[in-house]
RNA sequence: GCGCUUGUAGCUCAGCUGGAUAGAGUACCUGGCUACGAACCAGGUGGUCGUAGGUUCGACUCCUACCAAGCGCACCA
C-alpha cells in the first residue's frame, strides 16, 4: 500500500519539476508512514517540509502543489494537507478490502517473494564443542535461526553457517583424558559433557605428565596424527550430538550438514597469511605477524594490530576468520555474510572484516555484518548465573521452562491428561524463552525471567499462541478450514478496519527483521495483531453474526489473522498449538 | 587512557532512515462473563526521554561535552 502512495507523489515530484516549481536535481527519499491516530488519514508522508527549504516555498503551500499534481486514483480517497505541512492519505475501503482478500488467496500471505533473491550466510550459533552448551548461546542460536527463517520466507538463498569451536589447545586436554580413560579400560563417559571437561582440566592442573602428554597431542593432531584424529573427531561427533538434540528441542533449524568449524579452514590459515603477505599489509611486531590497518588508531596514534599469526607460529582466531570470509565471499558467493555473535567481538570483526575487503579476501559488494547481541542477566541485573556462580546449561535451562510451563498449563485446565499437559507444557515453555529473548532488541542486555516470560498476560509467548488457538478454536466450531477457506471480505466496522489495516504491513514488518537483523519488530508486530484480533473478536460477532454473509466475511478475516500469527511464530521458531 | 554498547513510567520493554499530543505490558484503581475459550476486553493514574549545550520549521532520534552502567583494547576464542 505504501508503495502505491509512493509512486503517486514521485508522478506528482516529476510534474512539480516539469512546471519549475522544484529543481530539476531534487530527488528526495520519500518516506511514507502509518499514521498513528486516524484523524491522520492511513499513510501519512512529510514530503513537502523536506522539499519546503529547497524550494524557497512554504511547507503548507508546496502540500498543496504537490496534492494539486497527484494523478487520480481510485484507491486513495483523499489527500489533506495536516499540521506544518503534512500530506494525510485516505484509503479507499474497498482497496483495502480487495488487499486482504488477495492475501488470505495466497498461501504466501500475500507477501512477494524476492525476485532476485540475494545468497546470505549466516554464521550463527557456533559453540564451542569442548564444552556443553550453555545460555550464552541461546542468543545466538535463537535470534539468528529467526532471521534465517526470514530471509527464506522473503525468497532469499541462506546458507547457514554452524562456526563450531572444534580446534585448539584445549582438545590436547580433552584428548590426554579420552586416552587416559580409555587405556584404563573405563568406558568413555561423555554424556556430561560438562564434567569431562572439569575432570581433564582438573588432570592438566594436577598432573606434570598429562600436561605433557597434552601438549604432545596437540601438536600430534595439528600435524594429522592418525590416531589423534580418530579421538578428535570421535569427541566432536558425540559433542556435536549434544548439540543437535538441544537444536532439535529449541526448534532451531540447524544441521549437522551446516556444520563447519574451524578446523574446516586449517590448510587455508597459511595461505592466508602469504596473501597478506603478498598484499604487501603484513607487519612483524614483537615477534608475532600482525597487520595494522589505519582506520583503527588510537588518539596517541598507536595503531591496533590484527595478529594473524603468533610468535611462535600458530594461528589465532582473525586468520580462520578471514579464512572463513574468503570462503564464504569466494566459494559461496554470498551477497551479506551476517554474524550473530556477541557484542563484545565488536571491535575483532570490525577489524576483520576491515582487512578482509582491503585483502580482497571479500569484495567490496559483499556486505560484512556483524549483528551483535549483548548479555543476557539475572534479575539482579548482574550476568546469569547458578546460585554457586558457575555458567548455566542451555538443558538445565530448558528444563526448568518446562517444569513451569507445565505447572501453568495444570493450573489453568486441572482436568487435562498428563500427556496432553506435557505436551503443551513443553511447547509452552521453550516458546516462552526464545519469545522473551527475540522480543527484545537484540544490542541491548536483557534481564531473564521466567515469571515476566510465562505470563499470559503482555507481550509473551503464551499470550500469543493463546490468541491462535482462539482463532483455531472458531475454526473447529464452524467445522471450516482455517487455511483453506477464500473469498470476499468486506470492513464494516472500525475494528475490521483496524485489524486489515495491520495485516497489510507484515511485509514491511518482514523487511525490518532481514535488513536489520531485528526479529523483536516482528515480535511487536505480531503482538499488536493479537490485540487487534481480540478486540475485533470482542466487537464482531463472528459465527453469529447478523448475516451469512457477514459471517463469512468476518471468518475469512479471522482466518487471515491467525495465518499471519502462525507465520509470524514459525518465522520466530515458535510453533502454534490448536489447543492449550 | 582509548574505543564500543546501553541509559525512556515504580518494574520489563517499544519508539522504523528527525515529524504531529513520547507508546505497550506489568503493578495500582474502575467497569464488563446465563463464554464464538474472561488465559480476554474497555477505561484511568503514572514520564522535565541520564545531564547540559548545539543543529533544525520540528530532536527520544543527529552533533559536542559531561555523568552512570556494562564490555572490549597483542599473541584465548
């Protein structure tokens, strides 16, 4: 809709330019916005008071030229001029109603997929597979898999990019045990993930001769040891399994297929650095190969290094990170590369991506994007934590919203058979804690709390999936199919309006999330449609309605509301239930 | 020291590339169920948008300085 009001006022900018009322090298960004009081008409654009200045005019005298040069159309009712110079936009009903019933037809919802779809990678979830899951990675996990699915429904090719921590000096640790463990006849215990990890750093502490043996195999594995591969790459396989059973829980859309840790990019590193080397950027400093770039100074002029390789030759996490840009840019083709990693690697990817576009690593089209996200805290405010300190498990966390969800969901039907209460206990519970953590903008630190997020009250996951079955529940009640049902629907009263209106923005709601990399809007968005949809079910009669035909009409709206809630949710990785 | 991020109602958060009177939820107060699921809806109280300047017809939004919090700044990732 937006777009139709645009191309009547360029039609009317260009006229304006013919007549010399506006010069000729004007072209402004015409911003065309929902209005948010109706008094304001449906869109709203500030066009002329841009222009007003250039143009040597008064705003409320240039709105009106440009209102004079709007070419007819029989979708838009009328255009008024408003405030300062504001140009107000009334929709014609029937436009709109003939909008949504083109997309409760479609099974797209309307929304245009992209004609020419962009190749996106997105690097997202990425942990390190020496140690279990924890809640530091469910931002990642979460958020990125949301915009993923974004970007598929608008048509996009994604690539999805699972950079696991499966390389360094850690894994000598891990495999020392593994050897230890298995020379001692004890089977391999790995299912606590966690505790091997403690149990080995606890031996490398302790012991002088497992050290040693440690080291050894590092460099063994570095060197590709037969033997020391095999352990490497049966610990990986059975930590990579935790992985993929908590993805599959959370309803997060990774594979083991989108798998490629760092240990992909092993024989690259040294390529890397003799193409940086080649490029004439390398520097050695203190022993170590370092590129200085001159974006990053400091006041004193002390340039920041970007160390590439260490003094004593090995390769650190900036030369698998260009190695992973090139491969993705070069090998993949990608159109945005966009990282969901935390904030605080900002200043790292600044400079990485800094130099991979100067190395020609990437070219200068392929658009970097590091989309941070900042930490998840306690209610104290303070980073969350176990009441002993320690990091907390993703399962444990998990666990947890479950066990609440489910007392909630016995609470509110005491009736319901325990195997139906588990079931959407469980759906209601994970919901809850990805909703809470989506529908908060992503760069700012948010505050985890189970009784905020498993409220049914606000702008939480149960409140919403509540709003669908309500929705699914007319459905079943008139024996129709909510998916399938197509036709006519006609706005009578304001609340129909109001709902139509807001189901006519998801696509630009959608562009947010992927330009941006904000499923939070998509959140808001949803959540506002909710309401709409309530207060609209409160005021309309729907299955006994005045008239047949109303009733139809207002089902099909029904209808296309709760697809646009179900969309939403599942591009959010929140599944809808009929009944709760 | 330098840099990044954040600072909006008591609390949890929105506010889209500067636009019309700063919005939700929660809490608190008022109404509405012989139910298309009240797990809901309608309404009210509550904010000098961290502070001070500046740019602009117009600033929560842009610029500068300062204050506060968190986090980064050479061989971990």
């Amino acid at each position: 809709m937006k777009s139709v009001v645009e191309a009547l006022l360029s039609q009317a900018i260009e006229t304006l330019k013919q007549q010399g009322v506006l010069a000729e090298d004007v072209s402004p960004r015409i911003n065309i916005q929902n209005t948010k009081d109706k008094s304001h008409g449906d869109l709203a654009c500030n066009i002329a008071m841009m222009l007003a200045k250039p143009a040597g005019m008064n705003p409320r005298a240039l709105a009106e030229q440009i209102i004079a040069s709007l070419p007819a159309d029989p979708r838009i009712n009328e255009a008024q001029i408003a405030g300062p110079g504001f140009i107000n936009f009334f929709v014609n009903d029937s436009w709109l109603e003939q909008q949504v019933s083109e997309s409760l037809a479609d099974e797209h919802l309307g929304i245009k997929r992209a004609i020419q779809g962009e190749t996106i990678v997105v690097d997202y979830s990425s942990p390190n597979l020496a140690k279990e899951m924890h809640v530091g990675h469910l931002r990642s996990s979460i958020i990125g898999d949301a915009v993923v699915k974004a970007l598929e429904f608008e048509g996009h090719t994604v690539i999805r990019q699972n950079h696991v921590g499966d390389w360094g000096t850690q894994f000598g640790m891990l495999l020392a045990y593994m050897e230890e463990q298995q020379n001692n006849g004890e089977s391999l215990d790995l299912a606590d993930l966690e505790g091997f990890y403690r149990a080995s750093k606890q031996r490398f502490d302790d012991s002088e001769d497992f050290a040693t043996r440690a080291r050894e195999l590092v460099v063994a594995l570095q060197s590709g040891d037969e033997y020391c591969n095999k352990l490497w790459a049966e610990f990986n396989s059975i930590s990579l399994e935790h992985c993929l059973a908590l993805y599959k829980r959370l309803g997060v859309s990774l594979t083991a297929k989108d798998v490629r840790g760092e240990s992909a990019y092993n024989n690259d590193l040294q390529t890397i650095v003799e193409e940086l080397t080649q490029a004439k950027l390398l520097t050695e400093s203190q022993g170590a190969q370092c590129v200085f770039l001159d974006e990053f100074k400091n006041k004193e002029g002390e340039t920041l290094p970007i160390i590439v390789q260490k003094a004593g030759g090995g390769f650190l996490y900036a030369t698998s990170d260009l190695a992973a840009i090139r491969y993705r840019a070069q090998q993949l083709n990608a159109d945005r590369v966009l990282y969901f990693v935390d904030q605080r690697q900002a200043l790292h990817f600044n400079q990485v991506f800094a130099l991979a576009h100067k190395a020609g690593f990437a070219s200068e089209q392929t658009s970097l994007e590091h989309l941070g996200f900042g930490t998840m805290n306690g209610a104290d405010g303070k980073p969350f934590k176990t009441r002993s300190g320690g990091t907390v498990k993703l399962v444990d966390l998990l666990d947890e919203a479950e066990e609440r969800a489910i007392a909630l969901v016995r609470s509110k039907n005491p009736d319901m058979s325990e195997e139906e209460l588990n079931k959407i206990g469980k759906a209601v519970g994970i919901a809850s804690v990805k909703y809470a953590d989506l529908s908060k903008d992503r760069a700012r630190d948010y505050i985890f709390n189970f009784d905020q997020m498993l409220s049914f009250e606000g702008n939480t996951a149960p409140y919403l999936m509540y709003a669908y079955t309500r929705v699914a529940s007319i459905f079943e009640k008139a024996e129709l199919d909510m998916n399938s049902i197509q036709g006519d629907i006609r706005l009578e009263h304001e609340k129909e309006k109001d709902l139509a209106n807001k189901l006519m923005q998801f696509s630009e709601v959608l562009s947010r999330v992927t330009l941006k990399g904000q499923p939070h809007a998509l959140c808001s968005y949803i959540y506002e449609v909710a309401g709409l949809f309530s207060s609209f079910y409160e005021n309309c009669p729907i299955l006994s309605a005045d008239s047949e035909e109303q009733k139809l009409s207002r089902l099909r709206l029904a209808a296309l509301a709760g697809r646009t809630i179900k969309q939403g949710l599942n591009i959010l990785g929140i599944s809808t239930l009929e009944k709760m």
